[in-house]
C-alpha cells in the first residue's frame, strides 16, 4: 500500500466526516429546541402513547423472547427491538429511548450527506441534505418515538449502494444482506429487492457511459453471473418477509389486518410527481438550462412527459378522499381546491409540473445513474400504490432524498462541464426550503393540538369505531410461543 493511497482514503474519509456533521447540524439543533419544550405533538402524542413506545415495552419485559406475532405496531419490528436491546442494556427510561431515537435520525441525514461527498463538495453535500434533515416528519420521528427513520436509513443505503460504480460481487451480496435490515425495518421497503437485482445489472457499465441502450445490454456474460448472486443474496430478506406474513396471516401483526387489508392507491405516481413539483420549485437554477436546451431541441419530450404526469392523475381518483388513504399535506390543500370529476385541479396541475421536473433532473446524468434513479423511483411508487394510505408523513423523506440525490448528481455533471455556476443558487434553494421546515418543526409543539410531554395517552380508537378508517382491534387466536423464530408455525 502507497503512502499516497493512504493519503487519498484519509480525504475520502475526511469528506464524509464532514459532510455527514454539515448534513446533521441543523436536525441536532432543532432536536435540541424541540426536546426541550417538553412538548408533543397529538398526532405524534397518539401513535407514540398508545402504540410504539407500549410496543417497546413490551418486548423489554419479554426481552430477549420477544413475541412478534401480535404487538402494536403495523410495522414489521425492528424499530421496536432495537429501543428495547437499548432499554435491556442502559434502562427503560423514555429520554433513553428518544435519544436513540434521535441517534437513528443524525445516521439517515449523515449517510445521505456522506453519500453524495463523492460526487460534489462536502459542505455542498451536507446543505444538499438540510430540507431532509429540517422536514417535520424526519425531525418528529426523530424527537419522539416513531419507527420510520429507521426505515428511511434502510432504504438511502439501498439507494446509495445501488449508485455505486462498478460493485462488485462482495457490494451485490451486502445489499442482500442489508436487505433484511430494511425488511425488519418496514415491511413497505422490501421493494427495494429490485435495486439489488438492478445493481447487479449494471455493475459492469462504465461510469462515463451516456446511452441507456449500451448500458443494459452490454457485457451480457458479466451481467448474468452478478445477477445471480444478486438474486441468492436477496433470498433470506424475501424469505424473513414471507415468515412474517405466513406468521401473521397477512403483511401486518393481526390487530391491524381490518385497518391495513384491501388497501390500493393508484394516486401514488400522481401524488409523488406532485410532491416532486413543490419540492422541486427550490432547484430551478439546477434543472432550468436542461429544460430550456430540451425545449429547443426536443419538444416532444417536454410534451410526452406533461402528458404523461396529467395522465397520471386523471385516469385514478386524485381529490381528497379521507376514507381511501388521501390525506394531509398536499391532499389537505386539495380538499380546499375545485375538482374536475374525481380528480384534483391541484394535483393534475403539480402532477404534469413535477413529470418536467423529473424529467429535467434525469436527463443530464450517466446511463447508469438513471437507470437507478429510475428504477427506485417506479420500485417506490409501485411499494406506495399497495397501501391504504397515501399519507405525505409516508412520502415526502424519500422524495426529499430521492431530489436530493439527483441535484448532487446534476451539479457533479455541471461542475465537469462549465465550472458550476448554478451551485450557489441551489445551495440557498434547499437552504430556504429547509427554513420553512424549521419553522413548522419549532410551531407543531406549541399549537393547539400539542400537549405536555408525559400526559396520559389518549383514548384509543374503539373496535366499533365508525371512522372512516377501522381501529387496531386485539386478536382472539392466542400468540404462538415465544422461540428464536417465532413465525414459523
């Protein structure tokens, strides 16, 4: 080993240091702020008192035979089993619990911003990822007990380990491996298989390469053998999910089977173009040129991709609708807004925007990268239209990735080509952006619908309940007994 080679791992590792701090400062203080408050959100109130932190405490009593057949959480358990692994070990305390909580938190923004050091500066990296860090539903998961950080961390390093360049057979069979954490995580993200079997694919394709066509077709012998080990590695995730679903007769814990059954979104496409049309207004210095080249050299595409956005979300119901999952955030505004027979002005309006916009931050990368790109944003669409609730707290961490992602990619391309100009602006953008979150984080704990941290838990749904949305009901047939692996029957 050279001593340059040393050097050259040293600045590597020196760059994601300090782009994972720059990623997280801004999530710590706001962290700090909130904590100190001693204040809850409701929402978060309810989901927190009657559901995950019971959950945690649970298996801490069980601990280390845990039961998984029947706790409350819709979630698969590994949120849960790691707080109660930390109670077992350093107590049961709930400011213990939220701490790591908030360790889980700090871990998504700073592999994010350490991920994207290697394409763009650190400090650009690490501002990159601030509206991820400041959005409410990072920082409350983040602050309070709530299980879905843990699956954000899963799936960004799906994402970042699929965009590596060149994996090799030793990265394909980590993904798999790491594919069980994500299962564990949330049952939801096992469609991240796919970037596994899509890794393996390209992983012979040059970095450099521009054509989608060479990029999927070339080296037909190499991609077949990765393939394969793509696929025996991704067999004990896929096979942990069946014994979870084979265990619970259903893909969550019995009491939650009428909440969670017969669930289907097709708005998912339409609603996440929407999302990434919002989000995307604050990147306009990055993707504006491209957009401009393309409309003077290729309307058709422009046309094509607003087509296809309307289309979206006018051939599936797309107005607010509380029973079928369609609510909060965007779908909040659209209750507000005029329809046009089952669709929403609103998002027929942001769904044809956010198509351009996703069209305009693709075509600038490498074939690989937005084969990717491509493939994680169809697998999560796909993964969102199979449940009941298209819920913004559900979509808007990804999609806050998912452009981050594709900025730092865009501005990677930019600075190869004409010495990045645009940077600046989309640095203020996503600094801007992540104000705004700020001020809703800092507003949520003392609204009208917040309480004192430590206040009874309020009153759950009842199993009569005549809400929309049926409540968790307890199970009759009793849980299996506890083993090392409860769900085989």
């Amino acid at each position: 080993m050279s001593e340059h080679d040393g050097t050259g791992r040293d600045l590597i590792t020196r760059n994601r240091l300090t782009a994972a701090a720059v990623a997280a400062a801004p999530l710590c203080m706001v962290w700090l702020a909130i904590f100190l408050t001693h204040r809850i959100p409701w929402r978060v109130h309810y989901d927190q008192s009657l559901y995950h932190e019971p959950a945690i405490r649970t298996f801490l009593d069980q601990w280390p035979s845990v039961n998984l057949y029947d706790y409350l959480s819709a979630t698969t358990p590994g949120y849960h089993l790691i707080l109660a692994a930390v109670g077992a070990v350093f107590g049961d305390s709930t400011t213990i619990m939220r701490i790591t909580s908030g360790v889980i938190a700090v871990a998504l923004v700073g592999l994010c911003g350490a991920a994207m050091s290697s394409r763009v500066k650190p400090v650009v990296a690490g501002v990159l990822t601030w509206p991820l860090a400041c959005s409410i539903y990072v920082v409350q998961s983040g602050v309070y007990l709530l299980p879905d950080n843990l699956g954000w961390l899963g799936v960004c390093a799906m994402v970042v380990m699929a965009l590596r360049t060149n994996p090799g057979f030793l990265c394909i069979a980590f993904m798999g491996f790491w594919l069980m954490f994500v299962v564990m995580a949330r049952q939801l993200h096992a469609w991240t298989f796919g970037l596994v079997l899509v890794a393996a694919w390209l992983s012979n394709v040059d970095s450099k390469e521009m054509y989608i066509g060479p990029a999927l077709v070339g080296g037909m012998h190499r991609k077949v053998k990765t393939l394969a080990v793509a696929i025996v590695t991704v067999l004990p995730a896929l096979l942990l999910l069946y014994g979870f679903v084979r265990m619970w007769d259903g893909p969550v814990p019995p009491r939650f089977g009428l909440q969670y059954s017969g669930g289907f979104n097709a708005a998912s496409t339409a609603f996440l173009l929407s999302l990434i049309a919002v989000i995307g207004v604050f990147q306009l210095p990055v993707f504006l040129p491209t957009l401009v080249s393309l409309w003077r050299t290729s309307k058709r595409s422009i046309f094509v991709s607003a087509f296809s956005g309307m289309a979206a979300a006018a051939i599936t119901p797309t107005m607010y609708d509380y029973p079928a999952g369609r609510r909060s955030g965007l779908w909040n505004i659209a209750a507000k807004l005029p329809n046009i027979g089952h669709s929403s002005v609103l998002i027929l309006a942001l769904s044809t925007l956010g198509a351009i916009v996703f069209l305009a931050l693709m075509k600038p990368l490498r074939a690989r990268d937005r084969i990717v790109m491509c493939a994680t944003f169809a697998g999560f669409c796909i993964a969102s239209a199979a449940g009941v609730e298209l819920w913004q707290r559900y979509t808007e961490p990804f999609i806050l990735m998912f452009i981050a992602l594709l900025v730092c990619m865009n501005i990677q391309r930019e600075a190869s080509q004409v010495g990045g100009s645009r940077t600046v602006l989309s640095l203020i953008g996503s600094i801007v952006l992540a104000a705004g979150f700020c001020g809703l984080n800092m507003t949520a704990p003392f609204g009208s619908n917040s309480v004192q941290v430590g206040e009874p838990a309020p009153p759950p749904k009842s199993a009569d309940d005549t809400s929309p949305i049926p409540a968790p009901v307890d199970v009759v047939p009793p849980p299996p007994p506890h083993g090392i692996l409860p769900w085989v029957k």
